[in-house]
C-alpha cells in the first residue's frame, strides 16, 4: 500500500511549539516495522487516525517508584500505545500492565480539567472553574501571609528521587515549610536500613538474581510488585531459562537452571512459581535466617572470609534449629537441608522484603536475610548482591525515603492544634493512604487552607480549597535515578510527549512560579524559570561524565540524543567495589543478640487470625485504581478481577462452613471492615492476606465504592529501627454476615483446589 504524506508532520509540528518550551525528540533506538508505515485504506481506516505516519517518543514511566523507560507511539498528537524503551538499562523494551495503562490515564474521563475552587462544605465535592491567575494568585496569598511561620505549610508528596527531590527539598527549606512523602506500605525503609546497616550502602543494591544458582527470598514478591517489578522480572525469566525436553526442565548447559525457594506467610505468586515454598509464621523471618547461619558456620560450610566477617559463631547459639523451629514453624530438619543447600549451591543469594519488612522488628529481619550473603561468598560478586553507583550528578539526591509513621501522627497533632495552617497535597493520597486508626481526614478537616494539584478528585483532593491540575507523566518534564539500579549509574529522562489534553500546568513550573512571587530566600534557593532550565542544567553536568552512552561535545546536540534515547547510563563501568571486609562482625553479633520477637496489635485469644496485607499486582496500594485496564486485570494467583478479597484456608472455611464469596466481618482492634472469602488451598492456617487497592470512596467512577480497605483495619505499630508502618503486625477475628456474592474471577465458579502430587508430576 502507498505512504500517505500529510501537511503538517508531527515533527513539525513540536518544532514550531519549541519556543514555549513544549516539545519531545523522537526514540530513535529501534525501527518500527516496514508494515506499520502503510497505511489501511480509508473505509477501515480508524476514524480519528488522520495519517499512517507515526512517532515514537522516549520518556520515562511514573505508574511506580521502579524508574523504567519507555517509548510512546504518538499519531497526530495522540498518545496510542506505550512500551518499554528497548535501550533502557533497567527494563530492557519490557514493560508491566501499570505501564501500559498510562494511555488510559492520559484520555481518562474522570480527570479535572481545568482549576477549581470549593464551593460548598469541604468534602460535599462541590466545585466552582475558575481561571489559573485566581487560583495562583489565592495559593500565593495564603502562602505569603504564612512567611516567617516555621512549619506552618505542609507539602506532601510520593517519595522523590532527582531533580525533583532536589526542588522539593529547596524549596520546602526555604519557605519553612514541612515536607512529607508517603509510601502506603513503606517497604522500601527497613530494606534500606537493612542495607545500611550490613552492607554499608546508602542506596539499594543489586540482587543478581539472573546469575544466582539458588535464591532464597524471605517474603520479597519478585513476580509481584516488589521494588521494580519488570526489573527483576527479566532478570528472574534468565534465571529460570531452560529447555523444556521429554516432560521435565532440561538446564542449558551455559547456565544451569536457578532453583528458587520462597520463604512467606503467603502463597504470593512468586510462590507459586518456586520450586519450595515454606509458609512460616509472622515476624520469625529474622529468626530462621540466623538459625540458617549458624547451621553454616557449624558445619564449615561458609566461605572463609565470609565466615570471618561473621565473627564468633558461639554468638548464634541461641538459633539452633532445634530452638528455632517452633517459632518460624520449619521443622529442624527442614532447617538444616536449606543451610546446606543455600551453602554449596553457589553462587546463591538471599533477599527479603513484603510481610519480612512490615514487622515491628522489620529492619532487623532483613538484616539477618541480607547477612546469609556473606556466609556464600556472594557479596560484591556475580550472581550475589552486587552494589549500586549514586547518582551521577554531583550532590544530585537520590531517593527520598518515605515519612516515618511518627511523623504523620505528628502532621495530625500539629493540624488538630492549629499548627499547621496550609496543606499543598501532590500524588499522594493520605486520606485513604494511612491506617484510619491515626484519624488523619478528621485532622485534615481542621486545616484553614488545603490546596490539591491532583488531576483526580481523590479521597484527599476531595477535601482541598483549591485544586490546581497538575500534567499527567505524558505532558511534563521530568527525570529519574533508579534506585536500586541496573548496578551502573543511570538516569532516565522524562519529556512531553503530547500537548496538555485540559487546562493543567506542570507542578513542578508551578511552584518555580510561587517562588518567583515569594521572592526573598525562597527564590534565591530556586532561580529557575521552568523544570526544564533546571534539567538542561543537569544534563549538562552529565556531559561532563567520562563515560555513558552519549558522546556528544556540543551541548545541543547532547541534549536532543539524551531525549532521543531517554536517558543516560554507563554499562562500561564497574560496580562499585565492596566486601566482606566492609562489614564489622560486631554488628552481626549485636543482631544475633538484641533480635527482639515480634509484636502483635490483639491478643491471640480474641483476635486469632494474622491480617497480611499485600499491594495489589497492579493497583498496587491503590494509585492506579482508578484505571479499568487495571481493575479488569485479574490476580495472577486468584484471579479475581474488581473486587478485594480474602484468603481463607480450606481447613479454616471448613470449620465455619464458609463457601468462596461469602461476606465475612474482618475486625481488629481499631477497625471493621466486611469483605467476600476466596477459598485458598495453600492458605496457612491462622493466616488471612488481603490485598491493597480498593476501598475508595472517591477517585473516579471505576474506583469509587469498590471493595474495602485494609487500612481500617491496621494498627498504628511501626519497625522500631526506621519507624515504617508495620502494616503486617494486625491481628483480627473473622465473623460471617450470612450474605454472599459471586466473586469476579478468571475460572467463574470453579473453586480452587489442590491437584495431586501424582498429577502434576504427570503433566
């Protein structure tokens, strides 16, 4: 079929929209295919497709904290499809369903199309359209008279990394102003200190796990929605790589077929794709980890300067399998068979993270985990934990750890007390993102002044004054330093990559504007005129790099090749170096002694279920449950599709006479929430996981009044080392409501049900 040749090219088009500063360079690091030029013919050809040419556009992915590139097909303007830039380090052309559905985000009908000011009672959802000037100049006045108030303003935000950390940080210090960031589940805080604190790093390593022979995780969902989910999605599918020959797994014989155990309360999908998976009980991660240890060093089976590192093995004593079995619920025996396995299997590695993490004693069970690695020799080496550069621009922050629970009580107290008089909300949603037990809408209620810059009338957004829409990821500027990282520096860059589809502003240019009006320190610690100056001066730092994959002396040109392939990164260099000899044995024997059991919010004899909440495969802990694309994606374990759930033992269900989709009350100590049963043959006994996600009482029709959530049902316990919200350490009782539904999931009405050993080894 003949090309079409349009008047307007897109391309031209940008050029001649350049001087307002809104523009994207096109990915020029893979071709498309010769048939996606031509064009269809005109009877079927899709109404709104005005020509066949097509562009793709490089740019960064904001549907998680992971980091990933993309590249965006854009025909007349429109974004139409989005992959994972093939160039990219960290995602390497995949891409996971959160990202994919960005396009629907960009075209979703729900969101708020121009700024509103609240004209009604605060959280009647009554608004009014006003016009960008009156809603600056408000936001600027309110700000104004509080200048000199310390900690009278309060910015929230998700947890930032970059250039925008960098803003934030600045700005906040100048105004005075209180800066929070909120990660629902926080579980990235007791890994981080976990690393800190064992390894010696500031930023998240490297798991290797594409190298590994035998990886043991305690609790770390790596095909679910832990860290950066494509990232090690790819790696685990290397380590998996094999030859499936005459019924059974053939191991290629340039690299053996790795061999997975997953240690968890739950059956999460990463166990049900390992090869064992050792249910134990809540919170003992950290106790089987060290009994692992001292089996190691009992035996002789450590590596030498691993064991050295490790110090006196009497100090592990107390961990013997035998003392440690009843706790963890692994037997004694199974207990030994993983130390020897995980010591002569090399190169092996351990992880940890999920329920491992949400513990009050968190941080330290990690550090245990993190620790094995020495004992195999896998520290700073292929198929280990290898170690990640900082980013790689000078004094160019990396990742913002998220706000300790303590600190949004203290936000809530100071709101109560007529502290804090103004609340600036951006991508973060505490309202529905924090346990209920803190009361925090009600605190937010006594706020004189709340201004929202979200394009979705969330729960939060719902309660503000003034709500100025921000872009959407595939309108604005941005950047990112993954972390953790490929294992070499890296930053991935964010551009434009359509027009604004409503009447929103970048954020980001929006509070450069409110500096500029504040003038004084505020505008001295930020001078730039837009995020875009305040980027082009970082790649310019950037080109001062030795190496990377852009080679470029004038700095034009630099910087279009850095959009064109969507960031910048080094594969040439070496990791960072690192070692056994890095670490104090002193702080190993300081673990082994001051490891502290668990605490549990209930008493056992009234509350005998452990509540384990989890984010959801890709709502995650609800950010994206406003996309249907996401609702309708059934759970990789159950499923189920649109609803929340809970997963009840056969056993369990049994004795209670429950059937899948009967509504059961869950009830803790500080809330109650009613939810349908999914039946889970490989559900432990005492054990209830429910996941993240739903539960919104606003943020969009495919949201709104959907499910329930978990966080009114989660006491306010925090990790004693970091402070995180504890969000595994609940208890609850279960109590039927005599109603039912149906369960919207894959199988319909076939209820899940174990198939014989015989059977599977069968197939």
């Amino acid at each position: 079929m003949p090309l079409l040749n349009s008047g307007l090219t897109r391309r031209q088009f940008l050029q001649a929209l350049g001087a307002s500063g809104v523009g994207a360079v096109a990915f020029t690091g893979c071709q498309p295919l010769p048939r996606e030029l031509q064009a269809q013919s005109r009877v079927r050809l899709a109404e709104d497709t005005l020509a066949a040419y097509e562009n793709w556009y490089a740019t960064a992915c904001r549907q998680c904290e992971a980091g990933c590139g993309l590249v965006v097909r854009v025909i007349e303007g429109r974004a139409k499809k989005v992959e994972g830039n093939p160039d990219h380090p960290l995602n390497r052309g995949k891409l996971c369903a959160r990202g994919q559905a960005v396009v629907q985000e960009q075209y979703h009908p729900d969101r708020v199309q121009g700024p509103l000011r609240r004209a009604g009672d605060r959280g009647a959802g009554a608004f009014t359209p006003i016009s960008w000037d009156q809603a600056l100049d408000e936001l600027v006045g309110r700000l104004r008279e509080l200048q000199g108030r310390s900690e009278a303003v309060a910015l929230l935000t998700r947890p930032l990394r970059a250039h925008s950390a960098m803003l934030v940080e600045r700005f906040t210090r100048a105004a005075g102003a209180r800066w929070l960031t909120l990660d629902p589940l926080g579980a990235e805080s007791p890994l981080r200190s976990a690393a800190r604190r064992i390894l010696g790093q500031e930023v998240l390593p490297q798991f290797d796990l594409q190298r590994a022979r035998y990886v043991l995780s305690f609790g770390a969902d790596v095909l679910g929605a832990w860290l950066s989910p494509v990232h090690y999605g790819v790696q685990y599918g290397i380590f998996r790589q094999g030859d499936y020959r005459a019924g059974t797994f053939q191991p290629r014989r340039d690299r053996p077929r790795g061999y997975l155990v997953q240690v968890e309360p739950r059956f999460s999908a990463t166990a049900a794709s390992a090869d064992a998976w050792l249910p134990i009980r809540p919170g003992s991660e950290g106790r089987l980890a060290l009994s692992l240890a001292q089996v190691i060093l009992a035996e002789g089976l450590a590596d030498p300067e691993g064991g050295r590192a490790f110090g006196d093995p009497r100090a592990l004593d107390p961990y013997q399998p035998e003392r440690v079995a009843q706790a963890s619920g692994v037997s004694a025996e199974r207990i030994r068979q993983l130390a020897r396995d995980f010591a002569t299997r090399r190169p092996s590695l351990a992880l940890g993270g999920g329920p491992a993490g949400a513990q009050t004693n968190g941080a330290d069970n990690l550090a245990a985990v993190l620790a094995l690695n020495y004992l195999v020799g896998g520290v700073g080496r292929e198929g280990g934990v290898r170690f990640n550069p900082p980013p790689p621009i000078q004094n160019l922050p990396g990742a913002v750890q998220a706000s300790r629970l303590a600190d949004w009580q203290a936000l809530a107290e100071g709101l109560r007390a007529g502290q804090v008089q103004a609340v600036l909300v951006r991508r973060a949603n505490p309202v529905y993102g924090l346990p209920a037990a803190l009361g925090f809408r009600d605190a937010l209620l006594q706020a004189p002044f709340i201004a929202s810059f979200s394009s979705f009338l969330d729960e939060t957004t719902a309660l503000a004054d003034l709500v100025l829409p921000a872009h959407l990821p595939l309108e604005d500027w941005g950047d990112d330093v993954p972390d953790p990282g490929p294992g070499f520096a890296a930053l991935t860059l964010q551009q434009p990559v359509v027009r604004p589809f409503y009447d929103t502003r970048s954020f980001w240019d929006t509070l450069l504007a409110v500096a500029e009006a504040l003038g004084g320190q505020v505008r001295r610690e930020v001078p730039w005129r837009t995020f875009k100056d305040l980027l082009r001066e970082g790649a310019q730092a950037l080109q001062g790099q030795p190496g990377g994959n852009i080679q470029e002396a004038d700095p034009e040109r630099f910087w279009v090749q850095l959009l064109q392939q969507g960031g910048w990164w080094d594969e040439a260099a070496a990791p960072p170096a690192g070692g056994p000899a890095t670490l104090p044995a002193q702080s190993l024997q300081q673990l082994a002694a001051s490891l502290r059991p668990a605490e549990f919010a209930g008493a056992e004899q009234e509350f005998p279920f452990h509540l384990v909440v989890f984010p959801h495969t890709t709502l995650g802990a609800g950010e994206t449950a406003h996309l249907a694309w996401l609702q309708a994606a059934p759970d990789p374990v159950t499923s189920v599709a649109w609803q929340t759930w809970v997963e009840l033992s056969s056993s369990e269900a049994a004795q209670r006479g429950l059937h899948e989709g009967d509504i059961v009350a869950l009830e803790s100590l500080h809330g109650r929430v009613e939810v349908p049963v999914y039946i889970h043959p490989a559900a432990p006994p005492g054990v209830l996981a429910m996941p993240m996600g739903q539960g919104h009482a606003g943020y969009g029709r495919w949201a709104e009044g959907r499910g329930a959530n978990p966080m009114a049902l989660l006491a306010p316990l925090a990790d004693e080392a970091t402070g995180a919200l504890a969000y595994a350490a609940t208890r609850v009782r279960l109590t039927p409501t005599g109603r039912h539904l149906t369960l919207p999931k894959f199988e319909g009405n076939v209820p899940a049900f174990q198939v014989p050993e015989a059977e599977v080894l069968k197939t």
